[in-house]
C-alpha cells in the first residue's frame, strides 16, 4: 500500500474521530460549546474579559459597554470610538 494513501486514510479517521467528538458533546450536553466569553459563565466567574474591553480600561476608556458590545470579542470592535 502506497505511504500517500495510509496518510490520507490516517488523515480521515482522524477529521472522522474530531467530528464524532463534537457530536457526542453536543448529543449528551445538548448544546454547542460556549466558547465565547459573552456566553460561557464560568469565563465570567473567573474574571476572564474579553482582550478588546481589558485594552480599553487599561487606557482609561471603560468598559466595551460604552462602545455598544459586552464582552464579546466578535461584537467589539477596537476602532469603534474612533469611527463615531
């Protein structure tokens, strides 16, 4: 058997595991990971922020609140204050 066809064969069983994986979580927890730090309680509870809003208090700006987002990396946007 070629050495490209047992890679590409490793390869498939690998994305195949990672896939089946993700569908078990989401099977017996019965949602998605949460990931984002908006969403994930536990992020909150130990203090974890979002890098955009520590950004902004450091430079005395706030918190992202002021800038329309709340914590969440895909909503802030670092040149928001800049735009309006």
């Amino acid at each position: 058997m070629p050495s490209w066809l047992i890679l590409l064969l490793v390869s498939i069983l690998c994305v195949g595991l990672f896939v089946a994986g993700l569908s078990l979580t989401l099977i017996f927890k019965g949602h998605h990971i949460e990931s984002e730090i908006s969403t994930n309680k536990d992020m909150q509870r130990l203090g974890i922020k979002c890098a955009v809003q520590e950004a902004r208090e450091e430079m005395a700006d706030g918190d992202c609140t002021t800038a329309g987002c709340s914590g969440n990396c895909a909503g802030c946007d670092i040149d928001h204050s800049k735009q309006g």
